[in-house]
C-alpha cells in the first residue's frame, strides 16, 4: 500500500531547543492516523514541517510522494489543511470565502459543500471576524472537505471547541472517513475522540516519536493489573514491561505495556498466591499513563 | 497558460475587494490635496496632513495588501492552498501599481489641467513621469518591507529602519542618495530612482518562489550592487524623450530683441555633486537691459519643486555673482572679483553678464539635449522691506518654518504652495501681521522663482521654493552659518514678466565681449580679468602642445 505520509529522520531545531527530533513515520493509504501528544510536545512543529510551512533542520518528509518543501499547486489540490492557528479571510464572509476557495480546486463538490454546510451548521452569512471559533474550525473543515482530499491534515481540530461544535465537528470527520478511504493525520492533545477516529494512533514526547502503532494493537497490550497478596511486599518491588508501578502493603498495581496471552499465565503463575485482576485501559487512560511514565523519565534523566 | 491567466483574475479580484475602500479613500486623499491646496495659509497644518496622508494613503494600502496574504510565517490561509505563488505576487503587484497607484498617480496630474496653467501635453507627461518616479521610490520601501511586514505596525517600524539604514548606508557611500531630481538628472539618481523598484521586485521574486528570507536578503543585496553598477553608467534622461528638442545648431551668437545677447564662452564647472559627468556653464552678455529688469532662464534646472502632483517644471535663475551659491558653483574667482558684485543676489537686476550652468542638481542635461535657453525678461521691484526679528516668518502662498540646531546653526525648513496668481504674492504689500516674529535668528534671503519650464509665454504661477528637499536643508545650513543677527532686513520682490527670447546653446568660441554699458574704469578692470581668464583657459592646451 502507498504511504501518504512518509518522513525520515525529520528534525527541527529552534536555536537550542530541538523541537522535533530524528522522526520516522509513515502512513498508509485510507488510516486515520492520530498524533498524541501534550502541550509543546511537538505536534503542530511536526504539522508545519509536514505541510511544508517550516524547513527542516535535518531530514526529510513527503506528503502524496512529494517532497514537503516543494509542495505546489497541484499537491495542495490533494490535500486537505485545517490548523487551529490559521488565518482565514475575516473579513469575508463564509459564503464569500468558499467562492473564493471553490475555483481553486477542480475536483470541488459543490452539493457536499451544501450537504456540509447544512450538517455542520455554519452560518455562511456572517463575516468570520464575527463567527465564533468553533464556526470558523467547522468553516475550515468544510473547505478542507469539500474538494474530497486524499489526505486530510488537521492540526488540532477539536481544540477549544464547545462540546455541541466538537461532536460537529467529530460528525462531520466521521461521516467522510467512514465513507470514503480517505487518509487523515491529526493532531490533538485530548484522547477522547481519536477512539472514535483513529486506525493508528503515535504520540510525541518532546519531540521524539514514542509509540507509533495501530489503536487496537495499542489497546490490547496494555493492560490494568490489580494484585493483593498475603503478605506485604518488600520495598523496592519492580515489573518488567510495566509503568506506574505502586505498591502499598500487600496491594500491588501496574499497568503493563506487553500484556499478551503469554504474560498473562506467566503474570497469574505469579501471583497465584494473592488475587490478581486484569483490566482493559480505555485510550485515555493509555495516553495518561504513557504522559506520566514519559514525565517521570524526564525528570529522571534531568 | 489559460488557466494561470483565469487564476490570475480570480486573485485580482479577491485583493481588489479586500482594499478598494482603502484605495478610493487614498484617491479621495489625492483629491483633496487638490483641494486644500487654496486654503488659507493660516490652515497650512491641514494643507499639510492631507498632503502628507495623500502621498502615504497608497503605499499603506499596498503594505496592507501584501499583508493580506503574507508570504512569511505559517499561519497564512493561502499557504496551504493550490495558489501559485509567483501569480499570488503578480496579483500583489497588478492590483497595487493598477488600482491603487496607478489612479492615484493620475489623479495626481489631471487636476493642473484645471489650475489655468496652459500647460502642454508634454508638460503633463513630465508630471507623470516625475510624480512616477517619486512614487517609485516610495513604493520601492513599501515593497521590500510589506512583503515582510505582517502589519501596520510592523510596516512602519520596519520602513523606518529601512530608511534609517539606507540613509545611514549613503553616508558610507555617498554616490547612493535618494534621488533629488528623478526627472531631469541623466545620472545615477534618475538610475536608481528607476532601478530600485526593481531591485525590490527581483527581492520579492525570491521571497515569494522559496519563502525564506535569507535568499530574499541576499537577492536584494545581490540585485543592489548590480543596480549601483547599472546605476554609475546610467546615462538615460528618464524625461528626454519628452523634452523639446534642439532647434538645431544654427547658433547664432547674437539675438537682437528684446535684448541684445551673445553667448561669450562656455566652460566647465566644478561642483561638489557629481553626478557623472561634467556640469557646463554659458557666459552670456546682454546689453540694453533698462534698469530694474532682470532676465530669468527659464529652462535652467527643471525641476519639479512640488509633490504630489502638483509638480510644474520649475526655473530659476542663477547667475555667476553667487560666490558662495547654493550649489556649490566653482566661479573663477578672478572674474568674479573683478566684476565687484554683490554676494549672493540671486535676485536683483542684472547689469550684464549672465552665467548659465548646468550643474550637479540639475540639467547638464541642458547641454546634453542641446536645448535652446531661454530666458524671460522681468522687472523686478522691491515690494516690502521688513525688519525680521527672528527665524519664523510667513510668505503669502507659503510658509517659513525655522528650527535652531546646535552651535548656533539654523536650519530653515519651507513649505511651499502653488499660486494660481502669475506672482507669488499679491501686489500689495503683505501685511505686517503676516510676520510672526519669535525669539530666536535666521538670515534668510528669498528667493522667488519663476514656475514654468521651457516655456516663453506661459502663464507664471510661482513658488516661494526653489530646491528639493534635501538640498534646500543644506543651503539653507550654509546661509546661516556665522553668527546669526539679532534681525535682519528682508527684502520681499515683485517680479513681472516683460518678454522671453532664446538663445541656443551651442558651444561658442570664446571671443573678446563687446563693450558694455559699464564705467570705462570697471570695463578695463573686467576686461582684463577676461583676458586673464582666457589666458588660463588656454594655458593647459598650450602646455600640452608644446
């Protein structure tokens, strides 16, 4: 399958602080991919250097087989870009903006423009300086839809946004990711709708890629442990392939990041005397868990 | 092809909406400094803002368009669309120079055709070509910083550290300077003033095909030097197309009405501005001049004194006696000394002879087109004598503002209007309240100009100023060098036209002038002084033939 994004060894440095670093990353055709991570953790840096809007420091990315610093025309054609941070033309309204956007794309879908308009609810009447933020995120989703992209890049889509503008807005991705294979990499520091979106899910800590893998592969190896045993344990107790160890008397909790059939028996061999449950993490908790475990990793190395 | 030329429109189009109200308002802007410029002296502030805000309004809008979409950073919506960013800059460039400067510059002109000035049609297209120009130049900041400006704010911030930095850049290498004369100089100015915008663009080219700003910098400097180089042998008389050519070499030495003249020699000149190429001067004699007039050339230093379009070619006289003139005239001393007038009287009637020259502001063009000379023949008369206490006072038509420096300098600033009437004040005398006398020295010696070039029958309106900008700062700081006194007379003239004639200018063999209507004893003194003159003339090639 061709991959729609592909980057290797992409870095970008800001003077000393290397905002992204030596990332390697690669999205098939037709995946939602959601890029986790938290606040300045590099996400939007990487969307720039993405969309070709930064220049690497070192590296190289291709979106559509085409270098990003010499996206063009006919490339952006084929793309669809939604950012947080950009600047739409404020002064005209959203009925103007989508004339004025409409001939640039050929393969414009004037009735799924109307159908959009009418599910996402913009008011298309009103100039932009006076829409809300979240009327100006459906706004740009719309111009980043209509035109049927192969690839949709949303940086930050969802944030800010009211929880009515959200669902929308999360409607509107849904019913288009669901009916065409179109691909999609988004950002976003908040887990709660990439469950509903995502086929692949990475997240970036300090600009480094730590985890790059499909949602569900992600969900079924980690797993919530909950052990109580007879007799308190001994200080200093430690688990291969686990985070968040605590141990408190004789109650022992972990959450394991290999968790297989295998580790299973091995984990309840174990333990066979205490008692031991193993419980599913929903992805928010898997992303809670991997931000603290990448914290304390920080600071252990600062 | 087509389909570049229809995305093209479509991007006019959506620039155009986003600044016609911005641009009507700086037509309007130009317009109503058409209007105001009859207002009473008393309202020379508002005169001013609207001028001021005339000749900014354009400028501003084309930053704020070039801001619309701007090129550098990554937030712009268009960025990360399919618009081609060479047709993004041509749709910048076609909006900015067709629908804001390009009417605006018009505007600027058609209204003389309203001002009773009798102009020529060549007259207006002068005013094209040096409001052009000045604009140019203006445009040519607005460029290389609107496109890196992200918005008004920054734009100023910006052009005036860009300004700050050329001006401080000139001083290092004096020959680039912001152009005096845009019009009439064949020199490196008239280049740059043409090439700049340019240099601008190619900057621009740059910044737009790769988005970065360091190949943009370098772009500018690169495109720079070459400019400088271009600019040094730059020998193109922007106007010359436009000027009234020879009438040929006929070159009869000697005219008889009104008054008797006859070109006596021509040399070089020494002058601190050079500008490429030699400045020449005629020395003409006239005779049978009735006392109290005066002859004017009319086609000496064209220049165009006023902005924004209200820019007539203006001309002014200049005589030898002007040891100490404000351009800077090398006069043999010799000859001056013997001739035993007054220092810089640029003003009073001329007894006889008449240097004309072509020096460093102006047309050396005079010799290089081989243009006629001609000159009016006008009666000058004292109108007013005024005691001046101080450095403020105010001219009918005009202001003098005076501003004290260090070390007892004065640097006399002025601003100017046209008058519609042939004279630069009424006939009257002005009256006493028109003076403003506060604390505070400044010699000054006005200088009435006639305005009107080439022209011999013309109607005059007139202009208290006679230099641009930048040279009137420096003779201005010249006069008032020394001590200053605590008042001093001045002298307010009326002139009137009697008649005009020409001369050609054509190089003329120095011969030995006729008698002139002067004392036996200050005849003898000049003639020798001329023969002396001569002598030295002649000497180098004697000396290179032996």
């Amino acid at each position: 399958m061709e991959n729609v994004i592909e980057t290797h060894g992409l870095t970008r440095r800001f003077r000393s602080l290397e905002a992204v670093h030596d990332l390697d990353l690669t999205l098939g055709a037709g995946k939602v991919f959601a890029f986790l991570g938290r606040n300045g953790a590099g996400k939007t840096t990487t969307i720039k250097l993405l969309a070709g809007l930064l220049a690497p420091s070192d590296g190289e990315s291709r979106l559509l087989g085409t270098p990003s610093s010499e996206l063009g025309p006919s490339d952006w054609q084929r793309i669809g870009y939604v950012s947080e941070n950009q600047r739409l033309y404020e002064w005209m309204t959203g009925r103007e903006l989508l004339a004025f956007a409409r001939p640039l794309y050929p393969t414009w879908d004037r009735a799924f423009e109307d159908d959009l308009v009418r599910k996402l609810v913009i008011p298309v009447d009103r100039r932009l300086a006076q829409c809300s933020r979240g009327e100006k995120m459906k706004l740009a989703l719309l111009l980043a839809l209509a035109f049927r992209p192969k690839l949709l890049i949303l940086d930050e889509p969802f944030s800010g946004l009211d929880p009515l503008s959200r669902e929308e807005l999360l409607a509107g991705v849904l019913e288009v990711t669901s009916q065409e294979a179109w691909s999609v990499f988004f950002s976003t520091h908040d887990v709660d709708e990439v469950e509903r979106l995502a086929d692949d899910v990475g997240v970036i800590e300090s600009g480094r890629l730590e985890l790059h893998e499909p949602l569900e592969a992600l969900q079924a190896r980690f797993r919530r442990v909950h052990v109580v045993l007879p007799a308190p344990l001994p200080a200093g107790v430690s688990e291969p392939g686990a985070i968040e160890v605590a141990a408190e008397g004789n109650v022992l909790r972990f959450v394991h990041t290999r968790f297989s059939v295998e580790v299973e028996a091995e984990l309840r061999r174990r333990f066979a005397a205490g008692q031991i449950e193993i419980g599913t993490l929903s992805l928010r908790e898997i992303f809670l868990a991997l931000a603290r475990a990448f914290q304390q990793r920080s600071l252990a190395h600062a | 092809m087509r389909e570049r030329w229809g995305m093209l429109r479509h991007l006019m189009a959506k620039d155009w909406r986003y600044v016609r109200a911005w641009a009507m308002t700086s037509w309007a802007l130009v317009a109503a400094a058409w209007a105001v410029i009859d207002l009473d002296p008393d309202l020379w502030f508002l005169t001013a803002l609207v001028h001021v805000l005339a000749l900014l309004a354009p400028f501003l809008v084309f930053g704020r368009l070039l801001q619309l979409d701007p090129v550098l950073g990554d937030t712009s919506f268009w960025l990360t669309r399919p618009i081609d960013r060479r047709l993004q800059l041509a749709s910048k460039m076609a909006v900015g120079f067709g629908a804001v400067l390009g009417p605006c510059l018009l505007l600027s002109v058609l209204p003389l055709a309203f001002r009773g000035l009798d102009l020529a049609p060549r007259d207006y297209a002068l005013a094209v070509g040096s409001m052009m120009v000045r604009y140019l130049f203006i445009a040519w900041v607005m460029l290389v910083v609107g496109g890196v400006a992200r918005s008004l704010a920054e734009t100023f911030l910006l052009a005036t550290a860009f300004v700050g930095m050329i001006v401080l850049g000139t001083k290092v290498y004096e020959r680039v300077w912001i152009p005096a004369d845009f019009v009439h100089e064949p020199s490196l100015r008239v280049g740059l003033a043409v090439l700049l915008p340019l240099q601008a663009l190619v900057s621009l080219y740059v910044l737009y095909r790769w988005r970065r700003l360091a190949p943009a910098a370098a772009a500018f400097v690169l495109a720079g030097m070459a400019i400088i180089a271009v600019g040094r042998e730059w020998r193109w008389n922007l106007m010359a197309p436009l000027m009234a050519k020879t009438l040929g070499k006929s070159a009869g030495t000697r005219i008889d009405w009104p008054i008797r003249a006859q070109i006596l020699a021509e040399h070089g000149l020494r002058s601190s501005e050079e500008v490429g190429g030699s400045g020449r001067a005629l020395l003409v004699r006239f005779e049978g001049i009735p006392d109290g007039v005066s002859l004017v050339h009319t086609a000496y230093e064209t220049t165009a004194t006023l902005w924004n379009g209200r820019q007539v070619p203006s001309v002014q006289q200049t005589d030898w006696r002007m040891e100490d003139d404000p351009e800077r005239h090398w006069i043999p001393s010799p000859i001056e000394a013997g001739l035993g007038c007054p220092r810089r009287s640029s003003t009073s009637a001329i007894e006889h002879d008449v240097q004309v020259s072509g020096n460093g502001l102006g047309p050396e063009s005079l010799a290089r087109l081989e243009g006629r000379l001609r000159f009016l023949v006008v009666r000058t008369s004292v109108s007013q004598r005024a005691r001046v206490f101080g450095g403020s006072l105010r001219f009918p038509g005009g202001r003098i503002v005076a501003r004290h420096g260090r070390d007892g300098e004065a640097v006399v600033l002025r601003e100017e209007r046209l008058a519609p009437s042939p004279f630069p004040w009424p006939h009257q005398p002005p009256s006493p309240q028109l003076f403003d006398p506060v604390s505070g020295d400044c010699l000054v010696l006005e200088m009435p100009a006639v305005h009107r070039g080439g022209g011999t029958d013309l109607p005059l309106a007139a202009t208290e100023s006679r230099y641009p900008d930048w040279s009137r700062r420096r003779v201005f700081r010249e006069m008032a060098r020394g001590p200053i006194p605590e008042s001093t007379e001045m002298v307010f003239l009326e002139r009137e036209v009697l008649g005009a004639f020409e001369l050609p200018f054509t190089y003329v063999e120095p011969t030995r002038p006729p008698e002139a209507a002067v004392s036996p004893a200050k005849q003898r003194a000049r003639d020798a002084l001329w023969e002396k003159w001569l002598d030295a003339q002649a000497a180098p090639e004697t000396s290179a033939a032996k």
